[in-house]
C-alpha cells in the first residue's frame, strides 16, 4: 500500500471544534485527497518508540513564519509570555528557535526555553483567528525520551533538548495541536529555519522559520530515534542526513514523498555516524539510503515485509534490489549508502 501524505487548507476537524463556517488548517489527508477538499487530521502518528509512522507531521498548524509573514496561509500575530509582573507581549522580531530551544526578547529582557511555559501564541489562519497555549515546556530527559542504555527502544532525543505542548483554546476544553503517540504523547520538538515539502518529503533552509515537528509524526520521530540537525549536546546531522532520516521513517524510497509503510511498522537503523546500529539478529535488510535522498537500494517493503523480486518502480526510475545479506554488508563496508534499514522477518 501506497500513502501519500499532504497538507491542504482547510480542516473539517478544526471547523466543528471552533464552530467556523471555514476551517484553517494545514490538515494530515493521508489518502492524498484533492487540493482544497475538506478533511479532518488523521489519528496517532505511531504506537511505539521502535515503529515507524507513514505521516510527515500531525501538527495542525506545522509552520510559522517568526517576522509576521503568512506561511501557508497561517500568520503568527502575537505571543504573550506570562512573567512574574503579569502576562507581557514578546519584542517584534525577536522570536527564533534556537538548538531547538525557543527564545524571544521582552522589552530588550531575554525569555527562553521554559520561561514560555503557559505562553499563548495567536494565529490567523486563511482569516481564522486561533490561540494555542504552550502548556508544558521539558527537557527529553525528563519527558523520558532519552533512553542510551536501551538501544533497542530507539529513544534517543538529545537529553537536553527541549520538547513542548501545545494546545488549542477552543472553550469546551483544550485541545492538542499534535495527535497523540504512545511514546511521546502529544510533545513536539522545534526547528528553527527550517521547512518541510509535505508533498515532496523535501527538507531544505528558511530564515525566520519556526517548524513544529510532532513526536507523533516523522518529522518529530526522526529526532527521537537520534537523527536532528540541531542537537544541543548529542551529535548533529547533517539537513540532507535529516531529511534522509525522515525519509526512511516513513519508508519513502523514492525519495518523493510516497510512503511504503503503515503507521506502528518496526526497523532498525545502522548509520555512519554511531547514533544507532542494529540491534536484532532476525532481522534482515529493508533499504540502504542516500544522504539527501531516497533509497540507494531496496530489498523488502515494509508494509507488507515481502521481498522485492524486481528493482522498485518509482516516477521518475526505480531503485536497484541490494542483493543478499551478505553482499549488503560488503556494500556497506565499502562506503555504499548513509543509513541502513532493517525491519522484522514476516
């Protein structure tokens, strides 16, 4: 099975819970449903710290623009930080994400990390006014997302990054910006300068960007099993090793956003730069993937586990098989690929 994830404006979900005639949103239409169709955020991004999610992001708003342009249809207008004299508006121009920390200026005075904690952030979305509350603000570490001495969990999020949540004020009772994961619940990391191609799976530099990355979804789960590009105190990757990584979460061998897996599907990784190695002596080669790019070779589909007995067929080409075990490893000793997948016997 083939998903295709995408993000389009207009929410059905966002319509009834705010009682709008016009929905905002950059919805999560996993079926690939026409541009401009109404529909409503798909469920949880995955049911485990080992498995993978078919879905780039969850969040209903993924991206803002920190200067006060429109980005996708979405403009930030405000954020008031609560301190200890009373709720306070932060400078104009001076929110940024930074090593995945947010920080901002009031009246010149530096405000960052948790000190945003009970902030609320106000949205205009296509026309839409929307509040969010940022209601926890945690390092991983006590989130329990940092978890070394079992590799196998694949709960790697640098310790001291931090992780937020986010929730809609929407009057019958908060609501949470990301759908919920069984590892992370609904915590997302920040990106700073960032953006995603929801369509494409491309990851590429923006200034003045701010990229809400859901736990629950790929672009999120890829820094959770070790692979961010701005770790504060863990080892970084590069964008074309991260956007690599996201790829491979979703099983997008292609390397255009179509995604060969379901939501809950194990793997393992193997990478150049010791974050992760396999873990699982049954287990036997899924892919081995380029840096900046889809897969270099494909031996098995992760949503059915069968073997490939012809090379993939993708748009613009396919991807080679990569032989058998042990020519995978030759391959890998040799220098071929980045990353290198594995997923479970059927």
């Amino acid at each position: 099975m083939k998903t295709t994830t995408r993000r389009i404006p207009g929410a059905r979900s966002l319509s009834t819970i705010l009682g709008l005639s016009l929905a905002f949103a950059l919805a999560c239409d996993p079926d690939g449903g026409p541009e401009g169709a109404l529909v409503p955020r798909d469920g949880p991004g995955s049911g485990g710290p080992w498995q993978n999610t078919n879905v780039i992001d969850t969040a209903e708003v993924d991206a803002i623009d920190t200067q006060g342009l429109a980005l996708d249809g979405v403009t930030l207008q405000n954020v008031i930080v609560m301190l200890s004299g009373g709720p306070a508006t932060i400078d104009p121009g001076s929110l940024a994400v930074v090593d995945g920390t947010v920080r901002a200026t009031v009246g010149g005075a530096s405000v960052s990390g948790k000190g945003f904690t009970g902030s609320v952030w106000i949205f205009d979305a296509s026309g839409t006014p929307l509040t969010a509350t940022l209601t926890t603000v945690e390092t991983s570490d006590d989130a329990g997302l940092w978890d070394p001495i079992t590799p196998d969990e694949l709960l790697k999020l640098d310790p001291d990054r931090l992780v937020y949540t986010f929730t809609y004020d929407i009057g019958s009772g908060p609501l949470a910006t990301c759908a919920e994961d069984s590892a992370a619940g609904a915590r997302a990391v920040l990106y700073g300068d960032l953006t995603v191609n929801t369509l494409s799976g491309d990851i590429t530099s923006r200034p003045n960007t701010i990229y809400f990355g859901c736990i629950s979804g790929a672009v999120g789960k890829a820094a959770l099993h070790g692979y961010a590009p701005d770790s504060p105190s863990e080892p970084s990757v590069s964008l074309d090793m991260f956007e690599t990584a996201v790829r491979a979460v979703r099983a997008d061998y292609c390397g255009d956003g179509t995604s060969y897996t379901n939501v809950g599907n194990r793997l393992t990784y193997k990478d150049r730069e010791g974050i992760n190695t396999h873990t699982e002596a049954s287990y036997t080669t899924e892919a081995l993937w380029n840096e900046g790019g889809g897969a270099r070779c494909v031996n098995r589909r992760r949503d059915t586990g069968a073997t490939l007995l012809a090379p993939l067929a993708c748009a613009g080409g396919s991807v080679p098989l990569c032989g058998t075990e042990a020519n995978v490893s030759s391959r890998w000793t040799s220098g071929t690929g980045e990353l290198w997948t594995k997923i479970p016997p059927l």
